[in-house]
C-alpha cells in the first residue's frame, strides 16, 4: 500500500494557507491509499462533492490533518 | 485545487470570537475546496441548514478548526 | 456569518462546570452560526433530542469545545 | 441550559480508572444537557444500547472526554 | 455505572504494541459500560465485525485511545 | 485479543512518508484486531473502496493516527 512517489517531503510550509493546501492533499492522498484506481477516484469526487454529509465529512478530515500541519509549524508566528 | 484567493493570512486574531469567525471560514473553506461551484453550494447549503445531522457534523468541523486557532493564539490570555 | 452579539469574551470560566456550560454554549452557537433562524433551530432541537445517533454527536462536540476551554483554563488546577 | 446540581468539581480523579468513568459521567451530562427529560432518556439508552453505531460513537465520546482527564491528571504519572 | 474490577491501573505500558492492545481494551471497556450484557455485546460483536462503516469507525476509536496511551508513555522514546 | 505478531517495534520513522505510511498501516490493524478473518477482510475492503463515505471515513482514522506519528517524531523538523 505504499506509494513510491515522494509527495511529503517535510511538514513546513512558508505560510498558513499552503498549510491548509497541503492538509487537503494528505486528505486525499489517505483517499487514494486506499482506493488505487484514478478513474474510480475521479468518478467518486462527483459523486461525493454534490453530497452535504460527504462534503462535511471531507472537512472534518482536513481540519485533523491542519492541526498536524500548524503544530508542526508553530502556527506560523 | 489551490486557492488563488489569499484568505488565511495568519491564525491570530484580536479576540476570541474573532477566533470563532475565523473557524467557521476555515471550516467553509474547505468546503469551497471540494465543491469549487458558488452556485451549487448555495444550493447545498439551503439544504443542510436545516438537517439537524449535518448542522452538528459541521458544529464538528468548527470545534476542530477552533482548537487549532484557539492554541496559536495561546488562548487569549 | 458574523455576530455582532459579543457572546464570547473568554474562554476563562471560574469552575469546571462553567467550563462545561460554556462548550454547551459554543456548540449551540456554531449550529446558529449555519442556521441563523431561531424558529427553525428550536423546531430542529424538538426533532434531535429525541434521536440518540443525534444526541451522542452533539456530546461528541460538546467533548471537542470542552478539551479547549479546559485547555485554556489548565485545567482549573 | 445550565444544570444547577454541580457535578463536576475537578477534573482531578485519584486512579486512572476514576477518570475513565468520570469521562463516561461526562458523556452521559452531555446528553442529559440537550434532552433534559430523565424519562425519554431512560427509554432512548435502552435502544442505543443494543445498537453497535450507536455504541461504538458513544465510545467515540468517551474517548475524547478521556482524553481531557487524562491531560488533566497528568496521566497519573 | 461503575466497574468494580479495577482494569485499568496504568496508562503505562513497556512497548508501543502493547499501547495497541490498551487502546483496544479501552474502546471494548467503554461499549461495556454501556452495555453491561455480555451475551448482548457477544451478539452485536458478530454482527458489526462484517460491516465496515462499523470497523471503520471502531478503528477511530482506538486511534482516539492511542492518542491518550502514547501521550502518556511520551511514545515510548 | 492480542496480535502475536511484533508489527509495531517504535512510532519514530526517517521520514513524514513512512510516517504517513505507518498511520495507514495502524488504521489497517485496527480493523484487523476487531476483524481477525483475513478472507472477511479481503472481501470487505473491496466494497469500501469504492464508498465515499467509507473512504472519507478512513482518512480520519489516517489523520488521527498521523497525528499522533507526527508527535512522536515531533514533525520531523
């Protein structure tokens, strides 16, 4: 299950909305770990970005892994 | 599924409930980040106002936000 | 999504319950911040107060906001 | 919304066993705060109790409320 | 409410597998104190144990334990 | 309840990827440990892989254990 591609070199970002790009990407890349199939991925994103439950999920998703992200970053003071 | 738009400058605001706005955007934000579509997300927002499941999965999202703002700015004390 | 009611001053509250009570009061205060009709949101609270999945998750939030207030407050030691 | 009974004087609990089931006290005043009604709650606890969603979320809670005393406590070390 | 075999002395443990094992105790403790039937919890386990959403939520409680297990133990470092 | 097998020796890793890489692998035990029928398992994870929800689900139990990884090796930093 492990992906060959380096995609999180380091935890540091220059300032706190690239920390927030970069907790959507580890969000997503958690999604893609488990389902492999980029086309079954992209179908999927459809359906679940017109859902109100799946887009509140997703988020919640995103604020866990922001918080990783800014803590390792001092919150960028 | 960058933001152009610099929305988060910093996590530090001058009070508390200034700190609870700014969850309530972070948590919006990353709504926006899936759901690129303005107008579907009126649309879906009409919706989930009033389903109390989704009114408390996104009170969810903002208690989560709001830990990570509330320690960068050491609580306000 | 503002409120220009000042209802949150500080996250310092004397005792641990009052540190409870104010998690209370900032999970409600979220659900106001989506659903800004105090109509709607007392005819919703009818509805999920008899609903256990419901009521479990409005703990679940109430836990989150209470690990902050009681973070802030060091935990009236 | 304010429960006039204190129950909750410190977080600080002699064992660590007392602190698990001070969160779990915690949980249920969760609960207690939004359906006030000891009856209805009485009724509600005998159907979630024999429902795994609804048990293990209740777990849910009580592991974040625990994670509160815990920190409280210093982990009891 | 309270269980009188004292299961829990120590959040203490000598390795991180065996924080694992705690974590997972933990969680099974919690649904125990909710319902208190065994042959009930012994039907139910069967039950969630082939559902996913179930598993899935399951293992977020024992990474919500975990938290707490390792924090205590400092990671075992 | 315990797994025999000595999968999890220490939470440091050289890199935030085999940190990340980790997170998944203990959510995965997780599952594993309430689950212990490998062919259930098998058969399971091809349904969830294509469930958003379930898949949403997942990378929360995936942020909360990166969140703790993460500490562990204090943000690689």
């Amino acid at each position: 299950m492990e992906n060959k591609e380096i995609w999180l070199e380091s935890l540091i970002t220059a300032t706190p909305q690239e920390g927030r790009e970069l907790a959507v990407k580890m969000a997503r890349k958690s999604v893609a770990a488990i389902q492999t199939d980029p086309e079954v991925r992209k179908k999927l994103r459809n359906d679940y970005a017109a859902d109100t439950a799946q887009l509140i999920a997703s988020a919640q998703v995103i604020a866990l892994e922001f918080q990783t992200v800014a803590r390792a970053n001092n919150y960028w003071k």
